[in-house]
C-alpha cells in the first residue's frame, strides 16, 4: 500500500482548499447538503459531498487516488468545532 505524502505547507494547502471551496464548491453544493461535509482535491478541484468526511476522503480517493483532501462543513467554517459554545444569549 502507497503511503501517501502533503506536497503543501498546511497553510497553503489551507488557502487552497479554502479558495477552491469559495470560488467553485460552494454553489454547486450549499443549497441541497447545509451541514453535510465535502472533501475536495486541492490538485484538480474534484469534490465529494458525504454525512461525515471519512466518508468523504474515501469516495473522493476512489476517484482520486493520490489526491490532497481538504475538507470543510457546508454552510460552516470548519469541519468541527472544539471547546464549549453557548448559543444562549442571556444575560445576568
């Protein structure tokens, strides 16, 4: 099995992928999947929408074999959040 290897610096491989999200993603696949997760391929801009991005990588991997996944949350900043966050907006 070929192990594969990041050709990017994870803050180009970051741009990239956050550019080709905003430029050619996003309207093809925000209006019908808010929430779901779409892998995309920083190299030929492929994509793949799935629940969760394990599932994500792998359809977009049987495409793509050697292809350098970026993922993102539709509708979202990030694939997942970390830490507490109320959505509360009480005061005392």
């Amino acid at each position: 099995m070929t192990t594969r290897q990041p050709r990017y610096s994870k803050e180009e491989f970051a741009r990239l992928g956050r550019a080709i999200y905003e430029s050619e993603v996003r309207l093809q696949v925000e209006h019908e999947n808010y929430g779901k997760i779409v892998a995309i391929d920083i190299e030929t801009g492929a994509f793949e929408v799935a629940d969760n991005s394990v599932n994500a990588s792998k359809q977009l991997l049987n495409r793509y074999p050697d292809a350098q996944i970026f993922c993102i949350r539709i509708g979202h900043r990030a694939v997942h959040r970390f830490g507490f966050h109320s959505h509360s907006n009480t005061s005392a």
